[in-house]
C-alpha cells in the first residue's frame, strides 16, 4: 500500500527537478501580472490564522488580498477564497444567513476558490458535521477509511490530471469516424492547472475526500493516489474551483496555481450586485 509522508531533503529536490517546467512557466507569467491588481476576499471563518494565505495571493500577483467576515461586500471584489482552515459546523454557520449573497456572486460568475474544507462545504453534507453544507455542487464528503491508510493524510504527494473529453469533442469524432486521441491538441484540465505538469507534487493536510454526485463527476480534473484510494484533488465546474490540497504551501507548483485562479479572476468581467439574501 502507497501512502505519502512530508519528504525528506533529497526528495525535496527530486520533487523540485520534476517541476522545472513548472519553475519555468511561473517565471514566464510573473509579467502578465505585474501592472493588474485583482482584488480578492478571503473569508474568515473565525478558525484561524489566514496569514500564509493571504501572503501567497499577495506574492503570486494580487495587490489588494482583504480577510472578511460576511459576504455582502462581495461585489468589491474579483475573486473569493474559501481557505481550508477550520471545521465544517463552524464553517457552514459563519456564513449563515449570508449564503445568498455568496449564491449570487457564483450566479454573477465571480471565481470561487475553495481550499480543502473551503471545497468541502460546496457540497451536500460531510461526515465531519451535523449540519447541511451549501449545496453549490452535488455529492458529499467522507472521512478517509482509517483501516486502509493513516488519518490525517499529511504530506507531499503527486496529482494525477484527468482530461474529459466534450460533448463537441465526440460529436466531431463520432461525425468523422476518428477513434483515439492521436489528433487533439485542445487541453482539457481545465483552467486552474494550465501549465501544471501531470503528476506535479503538491502538499495534503485532510481526513476527509470529496464523492461527486454521478452528474458532478466530470468536475474532478485532477486526482491523488493515496494508498490504494483515488482521491479528487482538484474541481472545476464553471466559476467554481477547489483543491483538496493547499496551494498556499506547494511551493513552485502551488504559486502557479494561486496564480492561475488570479489570471482568471482578472479575466472575469462580471459585476456582482446582490441585493438581498436568498
């Protein structure tokens, strides 16, 4: 049975020679981000200190990164990070009567980050809580199988992307009698991993794996391999996004990430105006 565990010095720089492309590509974007300055919301669930957080957003591109309490400010910003700090209960009911403003900026397209329990509480229920989770994306969230592998899972390990092929995609195949993959050039992670490299490492700090309903299944674009479970490390459906492992503390391959969800949030031209709470 494989399991990860946080990597020793050589590993570290193993790690670091795999992800050169990664290195490379961050370098190559640090322009496209110099002159722009995406205001992003980091809301605090009262769990704890969103400092790494913040100075990574910060580092990776976005001048103006503000901690908030409730959601109606929401139409000042660009982007909005649900950090994976935290518990479900507690998490959940910080919002509380909020929700329908954070409903409104998904519904206005504003992107949405969501960071291990920040991607949790997108769905139905978690195992962790009593209470009902926000119900942005259908399925729920399980506790790891402790008779199977070490609870928390905590450390480096590497991700898997998915790529799913379109509806289009398979109409023009289907339309041409072409079968395999041997002509496509289109990419299809998903925009939160462009220029991520499969099996880049990334650092985990959860007990708990999301189980997309059979219709959200297609938003997992990248997994983990944790013992002999496969884990959604990374979702994208539309504006929302979310990672099972925290960005803000995987190093080069993290910093590219942070900064493609900041790439995105400056392309995003909605205006969110939500007057009243759902």
């Amino acid at each position: 049975m494989r399991t990860s565990s946080p990597p020793t010095l050589s590993n570290k720089n193993k790690n670091k020679s795999n992800n050169n492309d990664n290195d490379q590509n961050i370098g190559a974007n640090n322009a496209a981000l110099t002159d722009v300055t995406p205001r992003i919301a980091i809301f605090d669930y009262g769990a704890g200190n969103l400092f790494s957080l913040k100075a990574a957003l910060e580092r990776n591109g976005s001048r103006d990164v503000s901690v908030i309490q409730d959601m109606k400010s929401l139409s000042n910003y660009d982007g909005l990070v649900l950090p994976g700090v935290g518990n479900f209960d507690p998490a959940v009911k910080s919002i509380g009567k909020d929700k329908g403003f954070l409903i409104s900026a998904i519904d206005c397209k504003i992107p949405v980050l969501g960071i291990c329990l920040g991607m949790e509480m997108l769905f139905n229920a978690s195992e962790e809580g009593r209470m009902e989770g926000l119900k942005v994306i259908d399925g729920h969230v399980r506790l790891l199988d402790k008779k199977r592998v070490k609870v928390p899972h905590m450390g480096w390990n590497n991700i898997q992307l998915v790529r799913h092929k379109t509806n289009s995609e398979n109409s023009i195949k289907k339309r041409n009698h072409v079968s395999g993959n041997n002509n496509d050039t289109s990419d299809g992670r998903g925009r939160l991993l462009r220029n991520i490299k499969d099996n880049s490492w990334v650092y985990f700090v959860h007990s708990y794996r999301i189980f997309p309903g059979r219709k959200s299944r297609q938003i997992v674009v990248a997994n983990t391999r944790y013992g002999d479970n496969i884990i959604p490390a990374v979702i994208e459906r539309g504006n929302i996004f979310g990672t099972q492992f925290h960005p803000e503390k995987s190093g080069p391959v993290g910093s590219q990430i942070i900064r493609n969800f900041l790439e995105i949030c400056m392309s995003n031209t909605a205006v969110v105006n939500p007057t009243e709470n759902k």
